[in-house]
C-alpha cells in the first residue's frame, strides 16, 4: 500500500485513536508490530496517518490491545475503509487543506453545534454576506479563489443533519458589506430559523456576565462521543481538537453558552427586530 504524502484530518484523527489504544494497553510500538506480525514501522506508519490498515489488521490490533468497545471499533473500521471519494476532493490542491478537511469531518458528522460571536456562522451565510466576509481578507484573494470559496461553501449549506448555531447578539449588528447586505443576511437567519434541522439561538447584549466563549467555536459530532471533534478558527487556519478533556471543556462551553441564550422564539423576535432597525 503507498504510504500517504498528505493524511487527511479523518486519516489522522484515525491513526491518533490507534496510538491511544495501544498507549491504554501499554505496549510499545515494537511489541505490538510483533503481535502483529509487522515490523515496528509499520506500526509507526499506521499511527501517523501516512499508511492505511485493512479491516482485519485493525481488529486485530483492537484484541491484542483488550479494547472491548465494539462500537468504537466499528466506527474506527468504518474510518479505515470507506473509499467513498467526497465531493470536496475536486477542491483539492485549489483550497487550503483545512477547508477539506472540514468538508470531510461535516459529511461524516451525526450533528453540529456552532458559537458566533463576530460574524454569522458559514453554513448560514447567504453568497453576499459570504463574499463580504471573504473579501476582507488580509492578503486578499484573487477573483479566482474568492469564487472557489463561494462556490465550496455553498456546498457546504447542502448539508441537513441536526444543525444548532448560538449567535452572539454583536455578529447580528456588525455590518458586514453594506446594509443591503447585512439586512438580507438577518432576513435568511429567520427564513432558516423555520427550517427543521436548524436550531437557531440568540445570545442578547443586556445579558449581565456574559463570558462563556470568546471566539467562534464549532462543535462536530462523530459516531459516538468519543470522536467527537472541535474547529476552532484563527489567521492562520482551522485548528482540529479531539482530546478528551479538552471535548469535555467544549461540551461544558457550549451548554453554558446555550443557557445564557434566548430560546428559539425570542431568538427570531431579536433577529426581526434588528431587520427593522436596518
């Protein structure tokens, strides 16, 4: 099999899982290549994403290191062997990796949670407010890649699982482009507000001590718990967190943010009222 230049956010999320199986067990990489009846690169390969496993060597590898979970099994199996080739592939080598990688880990996904503090979130953005946002970028992108990001969001949208965004009052009032612009963005929030797997909510200025989350904070459900993931964005591009204790923060994160946030028929009222107000 040859060995990957490049793994893919999923193809490295599977290898991690792998090396977390093995360190629980408590065997090095030595021991459990001769359990397997591999050399030890091989397994190194393996853990760092650049080289699959077949089915069988995965199961194998999951008894020799006592893992019981048949479920998370299954769901890592499931990892190793879908050749399925996603849509986003055509964007590849055109758009950052990261933006893939998200595309991949969406597909994927039993649900997705989102907070917004400075800007509408990307999967509720309509073409203009999108290109807006894409368009204030430093450096700037060419006519070309402006259109590549537009086109792959869109994209994106066509995604319908189970779908929550807590939007932080501050995003609903910056203007982003011009005022037809941010008007017709309020507008499809509560035209998307209705629709049935989207659950939209609202997070008011007058609220006292707020201070749950800072930054935009995208919340990915997996198969099970377990591989559930994190997307945090900055300047330089998306970051992709899955450990344990750190999904357990962003559990509590989001629960606190969700708390503080108006239910959904407040949320459309503020959303309306602002529309007006533009």
């Amino acid at each position: 099999m040859a060995l990957r230049s490049e793994p893919t956010a999923r193809q490295m999320r599977l290898a991690v899982e792998l090396r977390r199986l093995r360190d629980a067990a408590g065997l090095t990489s030595r021991e459990a290549a001769a359990l397997l009846g591999v050399t030890a690169p091989v397994i190194s390969q393996i853990e760092s994403g650049i080289a699959g496993v077949s089915e069988e060597r995965l199961r194998r590898l999951a008894t020799h290191y006592a893992c019981t979970d048949e479920e998370l099994i299954n769901s890592l199996v499931v990892m190793a062997t879908d050749r399925t080739r996603g849509w986003w592939e055509e964007y590849r080598g055109l758009l950052p990796t990261s933006f893939l990688d998200l595309s991949e880990l969406e597909h994927h996904a039993k649900f997705q949670r989102h907070v917004a503090i400075l800007y509408v979130p990307g999967l509720l953005q309509t073409e203009d407010y999108a290109r807006a946002v894409f368009s204030a970028r430093t450096p700037a992108l060419t006519p070309e890649e402006l259109e590549l990001r537009i086109r792959h969001r869109k994209a994106r949208q066509e995604n319908t699982i189970p779908y929550e965004a807590v939007i932080h009052e501050a995003a609903l009032r910056i203007r982003v482009g011009d005022r037809a612009t941010s008007k017709a963005q309020l507008a499809r929030l509560l035209e998307l507000s209705e629709v049935d797997h989207i659950t939209l909510r609202v997070v008011p200025f007058d609220l006292d001590g707020f201070a749950s989350a800072s930054s935009t904070m995208t919340y990915v459900g997996g198969p099970l718990p377990r591989l559930d993931t994190v997307v945090r964005d900055a300047l330089h591009g998306s970051a992709f967190i899955d450990s344990e204790a750190q999904l357990n923060i962003y559990r509590t994160t989001f629960r606190n943010v969700e708390a503080a946030s108006l239910d959904s028929e407040q949320s459309r009222d503020l959303i309306h009222k602002l529309t007006k107000e533009l």
